[in-house]
C-alpha cells in the first residue's frame, strides 16, 4: 500500500509536464513530409491552432568563419545593429553546463541530423555564478524554441548533483520536466562549454547576430558554479556566425552578413567540446 501511494505520488509530480508535452507532438504533427518555407508556416499555424501559441519559435542560421570574416562582420554589424544591452563593449563570456542521457542521445541527435530534438543547460554570463538559467533548447524541423528559468544557488547545485528529492519538490515546471527525464532518462551533467560572444540586435524582425570564438571545454568537469575551474580550447580556433530571427530577416541583414563560400552549418558546440568523451 505504501509503495502504491508513492507511485501515485511520483506520477502526479509529472502529469502536468506529460499534458503539455503531448500537447506540443500533437501540435508539430502536422510539419511532417513538408519542407522549406511551407514547412516552418504549417508548424507556426498548427502550434497556433492547438493551444501552444504560447512558445516562441525563431529561425536559426549557423556559418562557420574564420579569423578575417570576423573582423568585416564586426563592422558591418556595428554599422547598422545596436550592440546587445547586456553586452561590456558588446562582448560577453558565457558559462553552460550541458545534460545528457546515457546514449547521449542529444549528442547524436545532433551529430546525425535529427529534425526533432532538445537539450538541456545551466547556463550564467561573465563568470558571475549569481545569476544562473535553466534552459531547454528545442529544434523542429529548422524551428528553434528555447524556454528558460532563474535558479538560486541551491537550486542549481542540487540539478547538478541530481539531488532527486530536492528536485521533486521543486514547483518550476521546467525544473520538473527535467527532474521527470533524470528519472526516466537518465540525464545526468555531461560537460562545461565556454566561450566569448560578440552580440548584436535589429528590431524589425527581431533579429540577433551573434559572433562566437574562444571556445572552450571543461572535458568531464561539471563544477559548474565554480567559475575559476580549468578548461582547454575545443575544435581549434573556430568562430561561429549565428543569425536568429522571427517571422521575417530583413533584405539589409541578409546582405551584411552574407560572405562569399560561406554556407549554413549544423555547428555544435556542446558536439565539439564532447570531442574528448
């Protein structure tokens, strides 16, 4: 009788994470066999039509440059966007804590191309540890959704240290769904990634460009609140050129961070600094 009550315990805790993730496959459903642009507007209007018009999805680009692209993208960029408001001169270091499975099934989603995927990340800004996010990050079919939350100190050492009992009480629906998937999954801390950003922003479209360099990996560290640890640069010296927008790119976007034999990549981070297992 006590195991029983304790069962319907423990599903009670993850029904409202089971509601709303098959409210969201039933949404996307209807992106499957379609392509392109038609693809993203039947996602858009079916999430829309089912109840979830409240996530927010964004396109998504990713070029892989090197050392002189950088230096003519930083002034085109700085000639026409705003530099981000978070940003020290318009740069800022990044912390994550990347989680995943025991098939790190988040690594070979990527690695293989998967339309429908997502990972979980802790993630704090310049060092400073005082402010973390929990983040999930989704992509369907070319459509990314991220959805995040402030964790306290304690709340993240205890997602860090996976301390189940701790997490369970946790109210914070994202905190719950990922306690439901350390639980069923087996998600579990991987590594550390660093790494510096050059940010910049566009209101028509809602748009952000983003330079990333300095890559970094803690291989199998995951202290992540202490900001001082040890990491190695990853892949080499690789710079990412990422674009993000809403509905629309507008035409004087498109065309400054257009270079020539540049193509859009599935370039990964997390992928790059998993290079050491």
């Amino acid at each position: 009788m006590i195991r029983l009550r304790q069962r319907r315990a423990r599903t009670a805790d993850v029904l409202p994470y089971i509601r709303r993730t098959m409210r969201q496959k039933y949404a996307a459903k209807a992106a499957r066999g379609l392509c392109g642009e038609q693809q993203r507007k039947i996602v858009l209007c079916s999430i829309r039509e089912k109840g979830c018009e409240s996530l927010k999805f964004r396109h998504e680009w990713k070029h892989e440059i090197n050392h002189a692209d950088m230096l003519v993208l930083r002034a085109r960029l700085a000639a026409v966007m705003k530099a981000d408001s978070h940003a020290v001169d318009g740069t800022y270091e990044v912390s994550s804590l990347y989680f995943d499975d025991m098939r790190d099934r988040a690594l070979q989603d990527k690695i293989n191309g998967v339309g429908r995927r997502e990972k979980f990340r802790l993630r704090y800004y310049n060092r400073d540890a005082a402010f973390i996010l929990l983040e999930k990050k989704s992509k369907i079919d070319g459509l990314c959704h991220k959805v995040s939350v402030p964790l306290s100190a304690s709340e993240a050492r205890a997602v860090i240290n996976c301390e189940m009992a701790l997490l369970s009480e946790n109210e914070k629906p994202l905190v719950q769904e990922l306690y439901f998937k350390m639980q069923t999954k087996g998600i579990r801390p991987k590594t550390i990634v660093e790494y510096t950003r050059d940010a910049f922003v566009y209101a028509p479209g809602n748009v952000r460009v983003t330079l990333d360099y300095n890559i970094r990996t803690g291989l199998r560290r995951t202290d992540f609140l202490n900001p001082a640890g040890a990491t190695v640069p990853a892949g080499g010296a690789v710079r990412i050129l990422e674009v993000k927008w809403d509905e629309f790119l507008p035409e004087v976007i498109r065309d400054i961070v257009w270079l020539r034999g540049r193509h859009s990549t599935a370039f990964s981070k997390y992928a790059v600094c998993r290079i050491y297992g």
